[in-house]
C-alpha cells in the first residue's frame, strides 16, 4: 500500500510508542487535523481492551435452531447455509483428522479455480504439504480446464451424498457429531465411522482420475464449455451418480451412458430446481436400491412420453432467453453430431462456441425491427445460429429471401462468395443441421412466426434424437 493516510501495519500502534507514531503520521501527513489523528489512534490502541461476547452451543442444536441464534446476534443477518456449518464442524476436529480434511476440501476449491496458488500452498503451509491429503489433490497445480468449477459447497454435497447416501447436508453435521438417528442418541463409534466415510468420499471426488474421467464424459454429450452449464445442483448429482455407479462396479461403458443420459435428462425436467436437496436425497436412495436402467427407464416413461417432445418442448424453445436450458442441450446436441457453423464449409459449431464465436439472427434482427417487431420477438432462441462473423457482416440486414438468392447466385462466382457452401445440395444440408425449415430461402418478415413454429418443432425432434443417442 502506497497511501500515506494509511497505516500499514497496526501493531506497530498496539506495540509502539503512540507519541512517535503520531508524530510519524503528522509529518507524512501535514494538512491532517491533529486531534482528530490523536483520538483516532487512542481508539486503535484501545480494540485489545474491548470484550468479546461468546456463546456456547449445545452440541445437539440442529442446524436450523443454530441459524436462527446467529441470525439474532448478527447484525447483518447473514444465514450460514449448511455447508458452513459442516464446514465449521469438519474443521474443529483434530481427533478424527477433520482438520486436515477441512484444508484438503479448501485447497481443493482454491487450485481448482487458479493452479498457481499450490505455490501458496507449498510455501505458507508445508506441514500439510507432506500428508497424503496434500499429494491427492496436487495434480491441480497443472490443471486448466475450467468446465466443472466446484466450491466447497459442491464438494461437500457431492462427497456426503455419494458415500452416505442421503441428500440433507443437515443430516451430515449430525452424524459428523455422532447422532444415532435410530435410538436418538449421539455415539462416539457413529462419529468415527461418519468422518471416515466422509473422508473417502472427499478422496473420491479429488481423485484425477476419477475428476478428468466425468468431465470427459460430460464433454462427449456436448458440453464442452461451462456456459453451456447452467445449473450447478445438475452437474453435481451427475457427478454423484458417477461415484455411486463406479463404487456399485457397474461396468464403465455403462456408467457413461447413465451419467450423460442423466445429466441431460435432469436439465430438461428441471429436476433440481425448487428444492434439490430433497430431490437428491430420493434419487440417491432409489439408485442405491435398484438398477440405474430400471429407474431411469421409469423416469423416462413418466415424464419423456410423447407429449413432452411434441408439445411441451417447442413450447419451452418458445423464449428470448438465450440462457434456457433448452436451447443449450440444442447446442450441445450440434456438437455431440459435429455439425457445421451456419453457411460454414468446415468451421464446427463446436469451434465457434469454444472459442466465444457470437450467436446471430437468421432473420437479421434491424430488418425485423423495421419490419415492427419487439425485441421479445426478433431475438426468439428459434432465430439464433452461431455463425462466423464475416459471413454474418456479409449477411447484413437482408431478408433471407435476399441473403439466400445472392448465396445461391454466386455459387460459381470466388471472388463474391461469402460462404464456402459450394452447392444446393450443401446448403439443404446445412440448413438440416440446423432445424432450419428448406422453405426459408423465399420467407420475408411476414413468414417470420411460421418459421419459428416450424424450426422449434425441428430442434425439438433433433434434441430427442439426441437425447436417445446418449
């Protein structure tokens, strides 16, 4: 710090001579008012002597009583959310080594996000640095990939519901204190066997091989950026149910289909919106007790039926958020089948999103406008592509009747071309890859709301044969 109004460290304030470091700061800063600088530096030396209030718990609180007693005595009234109160329980523990788990889950959480900070590590912490806990995680110094970004809430859930089996946090603190939910008792065995098993479950979640292994299978069902990646209570179960898989020993191709196929399905039901910890604990428990084939098969049956790929799905790609979830399982579905970007020869629509290609209008959103339409209409996820730039500057404001007949025209002609498509042939083509309807090439903006309807219809159909294929 630079500023000399500061002071940089205050126990020379505590620890020093208070004349001299008045002095000190007047001469530094000469127009200051030096009583006000007197008095201010009076009530620094003074914080040692002010009390602190404490409180003692009893250790069979739940969590929500806990809340409500830190919510009054707070000021600000922020809730700890309980991951924090597992957090807080985990780390107070030498006896079990919670201590050690409590650095390993933060560590975690922090190489995750920035590798260079096992430097940090390494430097501020060595001790840790020799367990074992400290070499599981230390792969992450070289780590960049940035798709599944978990804090220590992720981590926790995702360690606790794999291993115990239960999806309420809540139930975590208690067993770490060891309750015995049967007999309503705490034991010393239960809360032994609660931090070994949490332990474990910490483990598998840091492993590499473990880690890189989902991700992998989450990038080959298409999602190959976290933006594609809306929700975070979605990757976590996925995440969940490939640590439960692998740990059941069902066999590794199979886990692969499961986990896609209910990473996807979770994002279009909205599985765990609302209130996922319920909804995790009951999934856990049904996958722990049967087939993960016989229960995705009755989920599917329940709530994929025809009428939702028919009906209820166009009707959800009927928006002008480009942040649905529907329309990134459309994305991901143009990815996983490697189709082209719009009017592109051999850029991937995979490339354009990696590499933050933009999304644009197929019915150019100015010449909408001119034609009367709101935003809420000319910018429907139904009129969106990735497209590459200079295709969509030579697009301009043209209705598609205009932009397709000069596309269509220079076909033969290099050196006005502002596609590499070649033929009609490759653009019905491209266009299929797209759910985009063949009768565009002649619509104006009075076809406009025909268009849409007909290319929701086509994403929908092209996101269940996507869906099937996982």
């Amino acid at each position: 710090m630079k500023d000399k109004t500061w002071l940089h460290d205050i126990s020379e304030v505590v620890n020093g001579s208070v004349l001299k470091i008045i002095k000190n700061y007047l001469k530094l800063n000469p127009d200051a008012d030096e009583d006000k600088v007197e008095q201010t530096i009076i009530k620094l030396i003074d914080i040692p002597k002010k009390p602190i209030g404490l409180i003692e718990l009893v250790s069979d609180l739940d969590i929500e009583t806990v809340t409500e007693i830190f919510i009054r005595i707070n000021s600000k009234g922020v809730v700890l959310s309980q991951a924090d109160f597992a957090m807080s329980k985990i780390s107070s523990n030498t006896e079990y080594g919670g201590n050690e788990l409590r650095k390993m889950i933060d560590y975690f959480c922090h190489l995750v996000i920035s590798p260079e900070f096992h430097k940090h590590i390494e430097d501020n912490d060595k001790e840790f640095t020799k367990t074992d806990l400290y070499q599981k995680i230390k792969w992450l110094r070289s780590e960049k990939d940035d798709l599944y970004d978990p804090d220590y809430n992720d981590l926790i859930r995702v360690a606790f519901t794999s291993q115990f089996n239960r999806g309420k946090l809540s139930d975590l603190v208690s067993l770490l204190s060891g309750r015995n939910f049967e007999k309503r008792t705490f034991e010393t065995e239960i809360a032994e066997q609660s931090f070994k098993k949490l332990r474990t479950g910490i483990i598998n979640f840091s492993n590499e091989t473990n880690f890189k292994r989902f991700l992998m299978i989450i990038r080959s069902a298409g999602f190959i950026d976290s933006k594609l990646i809306r929700s975070q209570n979605v990757i976590n179960f996925a995440y969940i149910l490939y640590l439960k898989l692998k740990e059941l020993g069902v066999n590794a191709v199979e886990i692969e289909k499961f986990v896609k196929r209910w990473f996807v399905y979770s994002i279009l039901t909205k599985r765990y919106s609302g209130s996922p910890e319920s909804t995790f604990d009951f999934d856990i428990k049904q996958i722990s007790h049967k087939t993960m084939d016989e229960y995705l098969k009755e989920k599917e049956e329940a709530e994929l039926s025809d009428a939702f790929w028919n009906a209820s799905l166009p009707r959800s790609l009927d928006t002008s958020v480009a942040s649905s979830p529907y329309f990134h399982i459309y994305l991901a579905s143009q990815v996983k089948a490697n189709d082209k970007g719009f009017l592109s020869k051999d850029v991937l629509v995979g490339d354009l999103i990696s590499l933050r290609g933009d999304i644009h209008h197929l019915f150019p959103k100015d010449y909408l406008k001119k034609n009367g339409y709101e935003q809420n209409k000319y910018n429907q996820i139904a009129n969106y592509v990735y497209m590459q730039q200079e295709i969509n500057i030579k697009v301009g404001n043209k209705s598609p009747s205009e932009y397709f007949s000069l596309l269509i025209e220079n076909f033969e002609k290099s050196d006005e071309r502002f596609s590499g498509i070649n033929n009609q042939q490759e653009l019905l083509e491209n266009f299929r890859m797209h759910c985009i309807p063949e009768t565009v090439i002649g619509n104006q903006a009075s076809d406009y709301e025909e268009f849409l309807n007909e290319r929701r219809k086509l994403m929908a159909h092209k996101i269940k044969e996507y869906y099937f294929s996982l």
